[in-house]
C-alpha cells in the first residue's frame, strides 16, 4: 500500500490532510473510507431531523501488513474526521497477510455481533456491521 501509483482523490474535502500522512495507495483508501462515512454521517444527520434514532451502524477498522492492528471497533460515535484522525497515526510499511486480517475480521464480527442491528429485506438478511479491513 505504500507504492506512489495511486493516491487520495484530488480536490476531495481531507485530501491535503490524507497526504500529509498517507500520499500513496493507503491513502487513496483513506480517502475512500471517509467519503464512505461522510455520506452516512450525512444520512444520520437528516434522519435524525426527520425522527428516526442514532447511527446503528458500527464501525471496526482492523490495518494490516504482515500482522494486523484493530485500530477503531465496534465504533457507533466517532464522526468521520474522527475515524479519519484514527487511520492518519499509521503509516504502510509492506507485507500483505490477508489470512490473518480475515481472521481478525473474523473475530471482530463474532465479538460484536447483534441482531439489533440484522436487517431484513424480503429473504434478503444483512447486518449492519461496517468492518474495514485496509492493507497498510
């Protein structure tokens, strides 16, 4: 993730803020991410002006390169510069073990799992546990 051939989108809102830390394909992935939670964040801000409750959704972020680091989990509060502010304090060194970060995914969803947050859609079922897991 630290090879140069990709990067945070240009223009976007924490660009310069992303590559301060991150001007690499980490970064291009933090840039993504928090778009991600800044739609949803907006989402949750007109929900609740229009009655309906707090985020359920939680957010884990587990980084990893040849071991892996759980760097927010289970996280319903934190805004999107918050869980930006997170990720920024990593830096990408190399290795890739997608085995373990699976696991650690894994273990992650098993921990926190609740059938509050199970959602059905006719005999569709998904639950509501944004897990990021990012190569770093």
């Amino acid at each position: 993730m630290s090879s140069r051939d990709r990067g945070p989108l240009a223009d976007a809102p924490m660009t310069n803020r992303i590559r301060q830390t991150a001007n690499n394909r980490l970064g291009a992935v933090y840039s993504a991410l928090y778009g991600f939670w800044s739609a949803r964040h907006a989402a949750v801000t007109v929900g609740r002006q229009s009655g309906v409750g707090a985020r359920r959704d939680a957010y884990s972020v587990i980084l990893f390169e040849s071991t892996t680091r759980s760097i927010l989990t289970n996280d319903f509060t934190s805004t999107p510069d918050q869980l930006l502010d997170a990720m920024l304090a990593y830096r990408s060194s190399g290795g890739t073990n997608f085995s373990e970060a699976l696991r650690a995914g894994g273990t992650v969803m098993e921990q926190h799992w609740s059938t509050e947050r199970l959602v059905s859609s006719s005999s569709v079922s998904l639950w509501r546990l944004s897990l990021m897991i990012v190569s770093a």
